[in-house]
C-alpha cells in the first residue's frame, strides 16, 4: 500500500461487517447446523453502518473534504462475492481479513484493529453494525475502541453530519429518553440496523463491481488455546449452618429470612470511584463476593 | 454498440444452458436473475432427467447436486381408499450414465449457472427486467429495477419462466387462457436416509419416482412422490380453473392425497419442511407461443415447453434442450450480423430437429387426455374396481371371469365401449 492509499489529509471512514449466517439450517434429524454460503450474508445493521459511512463521506465531500470508504470483513474467502458488491454501492476499497473459523469478539476485534491501525487504513471513523444477525453479543465495536485506543458510541439510533469529521449521534437509553452525543474523530460507532437501509447500486455500478478486486491481508495472531466453559458460571453453594426453630415453619423463616427487616435502599451521592468501591462492599456485604468467576 | 451480444433473463435450467452455449460460442453474455442467487425462487416436483446435459457438460453426473437416482418408477392408479400401481425397477437406472435423479433447485440451478459463469456469461443477480427496450419492432435490450437500468444487447433470450412478461410484452403470446396452467404444490419432508431405504425399499443412493392419478378429487391434475437423500417431495398438479371454481384450498386436496392408505405409511413421522406453489404452463404444444421475434428469442417455460402429461412431468430437461438451442442460434446470428426474426430462425430449426418440438409435437394431445374424465375419473376407479373384484375370494360362488368383471365395473362407471375405445385410439396415437 502506498502512503497515498492512507489518505492523510482526509478523512478515512471504515464500516466493519460480519460474514454470518442468516438462515442457518438446523437439521431436526440431527441438530446439527448446517452452514452454506448461500444462506450467509450481512445483517441489516452491517449494511446500516456501510450506508451511514457512505453518507456521512458524501456529506463531509461536499464540504471539501477528501474522504475514503473502507469496507472490512473479517470472514473466509465465500464471503469475497458479497464484499464485491459494495464496490457497487460506492465503497473505495474492500478489505478482507483472513479468518476461516468462527472466533470470540475479543479476537475477531483484535484482527479486525491490526487492520485499522494507522499504519493500515489509518481509521479516523470506524462504524460497524450493532449487533450480527448470528445471535452476536455486539461487543466487537467495544473491543475495537479498546484496542485502537478511540472513543466510542454503541448501538446508535441516528447519525448526522455536522462540520467534516464530526457528527451528531442519537443513542436510546431506558425509559424512552434519548441522548445526543457530538463525536469527532478518531471513533468507533455502533448503528442500529434501523439507521440506514443500503442504497441499491446501479446497474452499471454492480457490472463494474464484477471486476474489482478484494484485497485480502492475512494477520497472524497467535491466540492462546481457548478452553470453552460449556455452562454459565454459577457462584459455588454456601454451607449455612442449620437454622434454628421448633417446627418447620420457623426453621424455614429463619433459612429463607422472610420475616427478617430487608437492607433498606440507600441513595448515596459519590464520585465514580467511590460508588464502585460502596457496589463492591455491599456487595460483599451480602456474600456475593466469597467466590469468584475462574478466569 | 451493446453493452452485451446476448442478454439471457432467467437463471433457471433454460437460461443457464442458453448463457453457457452463447457464452462458449465466444459471444459476451448477461445472464440476469431476480432471485439472491440461481434457483433461489425456483420450485418443482424434483426429478431431472439428465441425458440432455450429456453433450453440453460430459460426465455431468460426476459433480451435479443430485440427491438420489432414480432406479423405481412407480405409476398408481387410485379412488379414495383403493390403489392399483405398476412399478418398474431397473438398476441400470443407478449406474452412470443413469437415467432420472432428485435435484434441489437451488443446488441444481447454481451448479448450472455457475457452468455459465465458468464460460465467461456474466451472472447479475437480484436484478429483475421489468421490461424490454425497443427500437421500433426490435428488442435492442431490457430495463432492470436497478436505478440506471437498461442494459443493451443484439438478442435477448427470455427464459424467465412460464407466465413471461416479457414475451408477452414482444406480442408472442396471444391472450392467456387460464384453461392452459395447472398450479403445482408440494411439500418437502424430513426423513432420515434409513427410513426412507426401508420403505421404499432402495438403498444408497437409489430413490424412487411415483406419479398418481386420481387422487385430486374433483378436480383434474395429478399427484408426485419422490425420495429425496432424507427428505421426500408429495405434490399435486391442479387445473386452474376448475381449481378455483370448486372453491378448495390446494393444500386441502394435498392433505386428502397424504392421508390415503397408499400414502401415509410412506410419510409418517415425516416433518414438513416446506411447503410450496408454482403455476405449469401445461398445455405445452397448445399453448406455444411465437418463439422468435426481431432481436428475442423465448426458451423453456416462458415458452410453455413444458411436459406434464400423466406419467410425464417434464419441463427441466426441455428448458435446457430448448435454452441451449436458443444460445447456439443467437450466437450464431451475433456472428453473421444478423438478429432479425429471419437470422435467428436458426433457434426453430435447431428446436425442430431435436427432442424439444418432437416430443411436444407427438404428445401435444396428452394434456387433453390426461386432464379428461376418462382418465381422472372413470379409469382409477374402473382399475382398482377390476383388482378389487380379481382378488376378492368370493367362494363358494364361483370365480368372475376378467371380461364380465371389466364389462361390470365399465358399467358403474358409466363408460361406454364406444367411448373406452375411441378414447383408447386417441391414446394410442397421441402415446403410440
Ligand atoms: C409442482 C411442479 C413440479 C414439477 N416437476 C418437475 C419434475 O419433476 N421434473 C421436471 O423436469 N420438471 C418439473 N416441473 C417443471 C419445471 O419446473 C419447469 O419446466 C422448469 O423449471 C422450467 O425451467 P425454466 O428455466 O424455463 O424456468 P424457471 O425454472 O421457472 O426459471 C425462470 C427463472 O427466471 C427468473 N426470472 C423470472 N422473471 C424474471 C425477470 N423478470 N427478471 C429476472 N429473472 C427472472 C426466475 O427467478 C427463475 O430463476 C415441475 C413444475 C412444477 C411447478
């Protein structure tokens, strides 16, 4: 790649997909899943973050600015057909990173951040969908500021342009209220697939794009040998000492402390350090904190 | 200049062989397809006979996405709780260069169009043509529901399927005569393997093809079952119009066909996986269309080259013989600079000297009888009456002879000589 291809006075804006399956095939005979690549593609809020990022380049262009978009998969190499068509819709350059097998977020989003650094496709805008459609936690985009050190907004309900390289973003919290956020570069966003439907690409447009090319990098990360807990981790039971009690009824009182005055609730005023600090002995207060998760 | 030398619409049997033959015969093709990927809209009942892909893709039974060969073909004759079947077993049938198999569609088509690709044909899918560009008489191309849509081309094929828009909108179709389609249905349900050998009795990957008359009540069609690797396809042809005017729901006719004694033992515990319609143009011969115009050509269903004539439900095997007639012809006249409707008539004769115009010419008759009384009503029930009657031990009064049984049952069932043997005639030289 050369230094121009990082576009260094521009702006870079990169939506991040995931190959996943959609439709996937559960055999009732045998339970097993059934994976094909025709019944794989992106989910609605993957599609939502590569329009989003086409329109916030359109808007800032306008403006002056130069700007790129990236289209970046972390998938195998069925999915290339499908990343060609967003050359169609009016991505710059595709990039597919190297991944055959399914891995957690945490490594998809180091793979994917090896490939947005700065010396790569020099990210000032990461947008990626919410959520894939393959039951996904949602959590690469986390992982993602984490790793590139950027700032982030997750699970955003609307984006607009304001000056080139801001934005206005609407996230929903609880209860119905809504929260404005003014973001500038360099951020990773999360959109909702509600945000934006994808353009249809014209006919000329999607001949063309039979004939660009994906480029493929392929990173090597030596990942530690996963052990997969095959259960949610319960905390280990408590040995209590036997209640005391005549009858059954008081010894069930006492062992279920139905009768007995409940923590009263408390509305402390801290700082964000010492409200952690009040959760955690409370919390130990209770019992809670006696065991903990295996790491 | 075009932007193609042939636009092929339809990604199904016909027009993947017609954008391979075009494709190989060094011309830029366009195939362009409605539906996500090949085969993805496409249903049928599930048996292609393959003999017609020998010339285009040799040894073909080597790759193609076939579920089982059929080595048993079955025809049942049956009223509400009797059947009568004749069943044919060849196990050459289960050796290369085998005879009939169970496809899925959407393995089927792919594979074929993905042939087409390998060629240099230029598939676009998601893409539908809404329409035909002209210039004056001639089709110089289609519009797309892509924004910037038209796309040009010296011949455009349409092998988009029976009902096609776009050779009714060149004006080769007359008026459509609901009298001339059927409407399919079939369920697709799960099986293990294991089941499936054991009643039907094959192994590996041996399957079955059963066609039924008399088993859609009171209205003409027909029905299907076929073995699938681990599923199984049962599926009525029904006439349109009579359809619609006994005012039954398809899947009720289906229900009835799943609950006949013949039937349920084969099914059951079977899970229903999909269910799904498609509309026959079922009066093949009859109903044809003009196949050529200036700058067009029409293949496959959209050119009602289709056979669905009582044990016959033909249509995949004709749609390719026909697409690739129509990619060769239109290739040819690309070359010689000529695609009026005269430069390509190439497409009638190469159609007239193979399979595709014979068999439909020979059996144009068929329909007609299949979808007669005769043969709906009175010969499923004169058949399973004269077993019946053959096999119930009636001692000690003696024995029937086969005559007076026949003549008896001919009688209930209110069929004259004169008319078993003029429609027996008819039979003979539409079948003979
Ligand atoms: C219930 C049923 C059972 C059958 N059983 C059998 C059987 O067992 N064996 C057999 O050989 N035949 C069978 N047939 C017949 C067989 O399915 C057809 O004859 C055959 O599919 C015809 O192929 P085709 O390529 O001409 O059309 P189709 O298979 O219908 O393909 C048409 C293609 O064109 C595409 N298309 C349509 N309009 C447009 C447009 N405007 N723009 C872009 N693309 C478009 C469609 O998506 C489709 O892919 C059966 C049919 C039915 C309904």
């Amino acid at each position: 790649m050369n230094s121009a291809d990082l576009n260094p006075a521009g702006i870079n804006l990169v939506a991040c997909v995931k190959w996943a399956e959609l439709r996937p095939e559960i055999d009732p005979l045998h339970g097993s899943v059934e994976a094909s690549q025709r019944s794989s593609g992106f989910s609605s809020s993957d599609f939502a973050a590569v329009e989003s990022a086409l329109r916030l380049a359109q808007a800032w262009s306008d403006q002056g600015q130069v700007c790129v978009v990236t289209v970046l998969c972390a998938g195998p190499e069925d999915a290339e057909d499908s990343l060609r068509d967003f050359f169609a819709v009016g991505a710059t350059r595709v990039v597919r990173v190297d991944l055959a097998e399914q891995r957690s977020s945490a490594q998809v989003a180091e793979l994917l951040a090896s490939a947005l650094v700065p010396s790569q496709l020099n990210a000032q805008f990461v947008i990626c969908g919410d959520v894939s459609s393959d039951r996904g936690s949602g959590s690469v985009p986390a992982y993602l500021a984490h790793h590139l050190g950027m700032q982030q907004a997750l699970g955003l309900i609307g984006l607009e342009s304001t000056d080139p390289g801001s934005l206005h973003a609407t996230r929903r919290l609880d209860g119905g209220r809504r929260e404005r956020l003014l973001l500038t570069a360099a951020a990773v966003i999360s959109v909702e697939g509600s945000v934006a439907t994808l353009r249809r690409s014209s006919l000329a447009a999607t001949l063309a794009a039979k004939q660009k090319t994906v480029e493929l990098r392929k990173q090597q990360i030596d990942w530690p040998t996963e052990v997969n807990r095959l259960r949610p981790w319960r905390p280990r039971a408590r040995v209590l000492a036997p209640p005391a009690g005549d009858d059954a009824l008081s010894r069930i009182l006492e062992l279920t402390g139905a009768q007995s005055g409940s923590t009263a609730a408390r509305t402390l005023r801290l700082d964000p350090e010492q409200a952690a600090e009040a959760v955690l002995e409370q919390l130990a207060a209770w019992g809670y904190l006696d065991d903990s998760p295996p790491a | 200049m075009t932007d193609f030398d042939v636009i092929v619409v339809g990604a199904g049997p016909a027009g993947a062989a017609a954008a391979l033959e075009a494709a190989r015969a060094g011309r830029s093709v366009c195939l362009l397809e409605r539906g996500p990927y090949p085969g993805s809209k496409n249903m049928y009942g599930g048996v292609v006979y393959g003999r017609v892909l020998d010339s285009l893709i040799p040894n073909w039974w080597e790759e193609a996405p076939i579920q089982r060969w059929v080595t048993r073909r079955s025809t049942m004759l049956m009223t509400g709780d009797q059947a009568v079947t004749v069943d044919y077993r060849c196990s050459s049938w289960g050796e290369a260069p085998y005879n009939g198999a169970t496809a899925f569609r959407p393995e089927f088509d792919a594979w074929l169009a993905s042939k087409a690709e390998a060629a240099g044909a230029v598939l676009i899918c998601s893409t539908t043509a809404t329409g035909l560009l002209r210039d004056g008489t001639r089709v110089v191309g289609v519009r797309t529901d892509r924004p910037d849509g038209d796309l040009t081309a010296q011949v455009v094929i349409c092998c988009d399927g029976v009902n096609s828009f776009l050779a009714k909108e060149a004006g080769l179709y007359p008026p459509s005569d609901p009298a001339n389609y059927t409407l399919g249905v079939k369920e697709t349900i799960l099986l293990p393997r294991e089941v499936i050998d054991e009643r039907f009795a094959v192994r590996g990957d041996h399957g079955v093809d059963i066609e039924i008359l008399g088993c859609t009540g009171e209205v003409p069609g027909g029905g299907f079952l076929y073995t699938n690797a681990e599923s199984l396809a049962v599926g009525l042809v029904l006439s349109l119009p009579k359809l619609a005017a006994c005012g039954r729901r398809p899947e009720e006719i289906l229900a009835e066909l799943k609950a006949h004694s013949a039937i349920a033992p084969l099914i059951e515990g079977g899970q229903v996986k999909e269910y799904s319609a498609h509309v026959i143009p079922e009066a093949g011969y009859k109903m044809m269309p003009e196949l050529i115009g200036d700058g067009i050509l029409v293949a496959g269903d959209a050119a009602a080259m289709c056979l669905a004539a009582g044990i016959w439900l033909e249509g995949v095997n004709f749609a390719i013989g026909s697409g690739a007639a129509a990619g060769q012809a239109a290739a040819r006249a690309v070359q010689r600079r000529d695609t009026s409707s005269a430069g390509l008539q190439d497409y009638r004769r190469r159609l007239d000297s193979n399979f595709v115009m014979s068999d439909h010419r020979k059996l144009r008759e068929a329909p007609h009888l299949v979808m007669s009384d005769l043969a709906q009503q009175q010969l499923p029930r004169i058949a399973c009456g004269v077993m019946e009657q053959l096999f119930t031990v009636t001692n000690p009064d003696p024995k029937p002879g086969l005559r007076k049984i026949i003549r008896g049952q001919m009688k209930l069932n209110n069929l004259k000589l004169r008319d078993a043997i003029s429609q027996g005639m008819k039979a003979l030289r539409t079948f003979g």
